[in-house]
C-alpha cells in the first residue's frame, strides 16, 4: 500500500513537473517580445551583429533596422560590407549604419579595441553570429591543423572575446542583450565534430554568463539560440516548412527575446525537431544522423555538380 501509494505521488509530481516545463517552452512561442525593452523611446539605441555581411547575420540587420535598432555591421570584407551597408540604407533612410572589419578566424589581441570603435553610441545588443563550417561532412582527421583551428576561432574565441570586452559597455548602457547563434549541432553531429563542439561551448558559456551576470545584479540578458537547417549563404538549401530563410530565422530569434529560458530554439519547426533529438535512444539517433549527414553530403554535392 505505503509503496504504491509512493508511486502514485512520485508520478503525479514527475508529470506536474513536464507539464509545467512543456508550458513554459510553449509560453516562449506564443508570448510578445520583450525586444522593445532594449530599445527605449529617444535613446538611440545600437545592435552589433557579427558576421552580418550575408545570411542570418543580415537577417538580423534588416529585422533590428525595422524595429528601430541602429546598427554595427561586422564583417571581414569591407567591399562586401559596404554595399550591404548601402542596401540597408535605402531600404531604411531613417537608420544609422557603421561598419567594423575583422577576421573572426584570425583573432588577434586588437578585438580589445572595439570599444574604441563603438565610441559613444548607446549599444544595448550584441548579436555574437558570426560563425559556421567550412570543411562539413568530413570526420575529424580528415581536418588540418588550421581547420580546426579556424573553426573554433570563428565560432567560439570570436564571440568570447567581443563579448569580454563589450560586456562593460553592455551594462553600463542596461538593460541590454547578448544574443549567441547556436546550432541544433550541440546535440554532437557526426562529420562536423569541431563545429559541433564549437556550438555546445555557445550554449555553456551563454548559460554561464547569463548567471554570472544575474549574481553581480546586472540588466543584460543572455541568450543563446539554437538554429536548425536555415537556407543562407553556406546552406543553400530549399526553404520549407522545418526550414525557413534567413530572415524568417532572425525574426523568430528576436521573438524569443525575453522568454526566461537563457537557451531555446529559435524557430517553432527547429524546437520540434531539436525536442525529438532528445527522445530518440543514442543508438537509433547516432544512426539517423549518420544517414541525415550522408545524404546533406550527396545533396551538396549534386548541386556543386551542376553548378561545374
Ligand atoms: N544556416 C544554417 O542552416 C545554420 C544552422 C545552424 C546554425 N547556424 C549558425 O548561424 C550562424 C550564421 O550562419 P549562416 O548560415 O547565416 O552563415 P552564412 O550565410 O555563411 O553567413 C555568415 C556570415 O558571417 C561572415 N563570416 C564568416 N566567416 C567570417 C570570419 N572569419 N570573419 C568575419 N565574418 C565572417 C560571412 O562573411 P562573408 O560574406 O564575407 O562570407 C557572412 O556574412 C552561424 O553561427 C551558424 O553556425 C546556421
């Protein structure tokens, strides 16, 4: 009796406990933005975007642009940058647009004068993007010294370090925001193993710092999203239902903001296919990414035969 009656409490209390998690991921889908707050009426407010040259980066340019976020637009090509900064020009006449020019993978210790660069402006984003995988589908000895190097460079030394050194500027102008790309490849994908990992140092070190920053009583939120399949310039993809373009992608990140889970899913088709990662059994998932890896592989390879 005692021990059934054990049970039946332990399960009761194990589903209030789901329901009450699966409640708060849905309330983060269906709630307002808490964007606006970063934006207060006649302050002026700045977005940096690393990497916001092309992709999810310039996705989220056009969407801080049309909500009023004047913007720093991060990028290693200054040509590139600087027609990216005239289209956003003419495409919103009432924003102000700067550029700053680094190679993500080749950090040096002059990203301690970014600062510098920001001056006076009242940055209140932070929008660590920058990032991806030249060499996918290769296994990790089949990578050379410099791939390695270059992919945790541009994913994780990159944002770590922008982040160390405007982090003050951040909390001086609170409330403000940190908001770092993740990638559904946390989860450890096969034939991106750097990258992956890259990806799952995002989600710690965003989770660290949003409790760092919540015990020294500052009013900057971290938050990291995780991104599925997104068609961008490295992801040249068909956009569909579970994948959206880069745009509807920055969007759907910019409507998390607020939310009070410092790591989510972006984009409601990314969550589903992020939440079944966690249900399927290691053995039967290492197999299906295996496969999902293979046949990403043929698909790119097709399309740069018929590109040739
Ligand atoms: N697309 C997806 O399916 C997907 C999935 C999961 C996660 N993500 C994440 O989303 C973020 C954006 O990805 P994306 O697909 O939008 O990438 P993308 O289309 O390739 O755009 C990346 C942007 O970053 C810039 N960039 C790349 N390397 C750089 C470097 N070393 N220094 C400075 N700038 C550099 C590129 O500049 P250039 O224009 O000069 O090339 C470009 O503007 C990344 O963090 C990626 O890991 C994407």
């Amino acid at each position: 009796m005692l021990i059934s009656n054990i049970f039946h409490y332990v399960g009761v209390a194990t589903t209030c406990y789901w329901a009450i998690q699966l409640a708060r991921y849905v309330y983060c889908y269906i709630r307002s933005s808490s964007l606006p707050r970063y934006n207060p009426t006649g302050k002026d407010a700045w977005a940096l975007i690393t990497g916001a040259n092309d992709g999810i980066g310039f996705g989220f340019a056009e969407e801080l642009s049309e909500r009023g976020f004047n913007v720093f637009l991060h990028g290693r090509n200054r040509e590139k940058l600087s027609r990216r900064q005239e289209e956003l020009q003419t495409k919103f006449p009432n924003i102000k647009y700067k550029v700053i020019v680094s190679d993500a993978a080749n950090i040096h210790e002059n990203i301690n004068l970014t600062p510098n660069e920001i001056g006076d402006a009242n940055l209140t984003i932070l929008v660590n993007n920058v990032g991806g995988e030249k060499q996918s589908y290769r296994g990790l000895t089949e990578l050379s010294y410099q791939d390695v190097r270059t992919t945790i460079n541009t994913n994780a030394t990159f944002m770590t370090q922008i982040t160390r050194v405007l982090l003050p500027v951040l909390e001086r102008n609170g409330p403000s925001l940190v908001l770092n790309v993740s990638s559904i490849a946390a989860y450890g994908m096969p034939f991106v193993p750097v990258y992956s990992a890259t990806k799952g140092f995002v989600d710690s070190f965003s989770r660290a710092l949003d409790a760092e920053v919540k015990a020294r009583g500052q009013d900057v939120e971290v938050l990291a999203i995780r991104v599925g399949s997104v068609r961008s310039q490295s992801n040249d993809v068909d956009v569909g239902l579970m994948v959206p373009d880069s745009r509807t992608m920055a969007a759907a990140s910019l409507e998390r903001v607020g939310c009070g889970i410092p790591l989510i899913f972006g984009y409601w088709g990314h969550a589903i296919a992020g939440l079944s990662l966690d249900f399927i059994p290691r053995p039967f998932m290492v197999k299906m990414l295996a496969n999902t890896m293979d046949s990403l592989k043929k698909q790119a390879e097709e399309r740069q035969a018929k590109r040739n």
